[in-house]
C-alpha cells in the first residue's frame, strides 16, 4: 500500500523505492499510522537501514489506522497526528507516550485553471465553504480580500478525507478555533460528519481529486501540495496577516508554544492558530506512539535507538521534504522521556 501511495508524490519516488527494497529483509519493527509524515518517515526508513541494517517496515494508514492498530497490538508502533484521547488512552493495555517527531502545516490546495496568484482565505471563509455556505468561487468575501484576481463564476467543490486521519484531526482543530458553527456543528475529530463535499483516502487521494478536478479545494499535508504542484493559499493567522505556508512560518507557530511546555508535558497539545506576526494558523506536531513499557526488550532497544536517531540527525533532512524540525528545547525533553522507557538496554 506504501508504494502505491508514495508514488502519487514526486518527492516519494525515491523513498518509495528504498522502502520496498528494504521490505524484502526480515522486519525488525512494524509501525502504522499517519500519512502527514509518510514522504519524511520512508526517507528515514531508507536512511536506517543503510545505517544500521535495522529494517522497518511502515504501513500509511492514516491516524485512525496507527491508534486501531498500537492498541490491538498488531504493530511495534503506532503514529498519528492526532493526540490520542482519553479514551483512546484508557483502551490502551499499557501506558504510552506521544514522541514529537516533527511538525508540518496543513494546507487548503485548489485547482483553479487561470489564477496564477496564491489565493488569500481566512478561516471563517475556510469553514463556510466546508460548512455549504459558500458554493462558489466568485463569492463576494472571497473576491473581497483577493484583490487583483479575477475568480470565476465557478462552483467550488469541496474534497475531505475519508478515513480517520489525523491530517483531518489538524484541520477540523482549526476550524473549531476559528468558527463557532463549525465547533458547534461538525467539531473537530479525526473522522467528523461533512455536510458537503466528496471523499479521498489519505493525503495521496485528496490530492489526485483536487488534481484532477477544476473547481475542487482539498486539504493536505504541505509536501503534497508542492511536490504534485498545486496551489495552495495563504491563511490569515491570529494576527490579522496572511501567511503562506513554509517551514519558516511553521518554525514561528511552533515557537512561541514550545517554550511554554512544561517539563512534564505528555505533548498533547493544539498548536493551530497560534500567536506569531510570521506563524502559519494550521501547523501540528506528528507523533509516533510508543509504549513506556516494551513488551519485547529487543526490540524495544532497536525502537528507542531508532527514534533518537530520527530526532537527532534525522532531523537534518526534515525541511527538505517540507516539514519543520523539533525545536532544540523538545528534542531535549524527548531525550529524557526515551531514557525513561523501561526493558531497553542503554544505549
């Protein structure tokens, strides 16, 4: 499923090759969850293996998938860009912690034949095109705050996600902070009730529909967009300022949230719409889920020496693929939490 995935994103071709070359080793961990940072992940996946001759074997399933699947057992790790809730924690055979991995953005992605020049939309806007209420693109609060762009007379038809995706969870989150129809109606969630629109699987299905059909607007996860070349526009943000999306205003949106993390944080935390002149208003963490209490010490060693790996120098080829690195202070409270994994030989 991977392969087939990957191969919708020009900046995967490569990863996707390396991961099932490495698919035809014994696995030595087994992980599956969220699309957001499959494009980074198989890239690391690759990368490992070289390294280390440590091979994982990663299933894009979406968030909902990676929770489904780390509960049951099925897998050596789970991933999603949805913090798990109490509930989800509760069903849990054990207690886990949420790793930051990294962060990236969710952009809106629009195919609109003509219009060269990056729309602006703002998040009230955002939620009454998902909400039905606005059809189309030629609307007036639409043509109002893009000056200089001719929008056609044409009906806008809304993509979501299908499957329980944390990419969802991102999006909906935004739209609950910044809509009280939407957080009353919908609400935010990693599967919600869409009033309108048609359906994709995972990040890679959304953006063949938006692709494929003028008119279409969608939702993804950044490296998507840029790398299949779609437009996508720039968000006004909590200071009033539209701002594209960039690893430089995902960077400012994380900033100022993780220097006010306490210590103890479990990382559980909504960093959409966030203070910040320069920040993009839809940025997250993704997260890899890991037990605090491995069930298979071997294993359980490769894991943790994997992910400090991915943390430290995987990180350097984060911004490459679109997404933005672990501030310094995170990576440090995440080596802390690591060390505190039980049943893994020090490294």
């Amino acid at each position: 499923m991977i392969a087939r995935v990957l191969r919708l994103s020009g900046l995967a071709a490569a990863g996707a090759l390396a991961f099932s070359s490495s698919c035809a080793h014994a696995q030595d961990l087994t992980g599956a969850g969220a699309t957001f940072p499959q494009p980074l992940y198989a890239k690391w996946i690759a990368d490992y293996a070289a390294k280390t001759g440590v091979h994982i074997n990663y299933q894009g399933i979406g968030s909902g998938g990676g929770v489904k699947n780390f509960t049951q057992g099925t897998v050596d790790f789970g991933a999603s860009d949805a913090p798990m809730s109490d509930e989800e924690i509760a069903k849990l055979r054990s207690p886990a912690y949420h790793i930051p991995t990294v962060l990236g953005a969710v952009v809106l992605t629009y195919n609109l034949p003509g219009v060269t020049k990056p729309l602006n939309l703002t998040g009230p806007i955002v939620a009454d095109i998902y909400l039905g209420r606005i059809t189309t693109w030629n609307d007036p609060r639409i043509v109002a705050i893009n000056t200089g762009i001719t929008l056609p007379k044409k009906d806008i038809l809304v993509v979501h996600r299908t499957d329980g995706s944390g990419t969802t969870y991102i999006f909906t989150d935004y739209l609950s902070s910044v809509s009280a129809a939407w957080k009353k109606g919908p609400a935010k969630g990693k599967d919600v009730r869409w009033p309108v629109g048609l359906g994709g699987a995972q990040n890679a299905g959304v953006t063949g529909q938006v692709k494929s059909t003028p008119g279409a607007i969608g939702y993804v996860e950044l490296a998507y967009a840029r790398q299949n070349k779609l437009s996508y526009a720039a968000l006004e943000n909590a200071a009033g300022i539209f701002v594209m999306p960039s690893i430089e205003s995902v960077t400012d949106a994380a900033a100022g949230k993780a220097a006010s993390l306490p210590a103890n944080t479990d990382f559980r935390v909504s960093m959409v719409n966030a203070e910040g002149k320069a920040s993009y208003p839809i940025a997250s963490f993704t997260y890899l889920l890991v037990y605090q209490t491995q069930p298979d010490p071997v294993k359980g060693k490769k894991l943790i020496d994997f992910i400090r790996w991915a943390i430290h120098d995987g990180q350097a080829v984060a911004s490459s693929l679109d997404y933005a690195p672990l501030p310094k202070n995170v990576v440090a409270m995440l080596d802390k939490r690591l060390s505190s994994v039980k049943n893994v030989a020090s490294k």
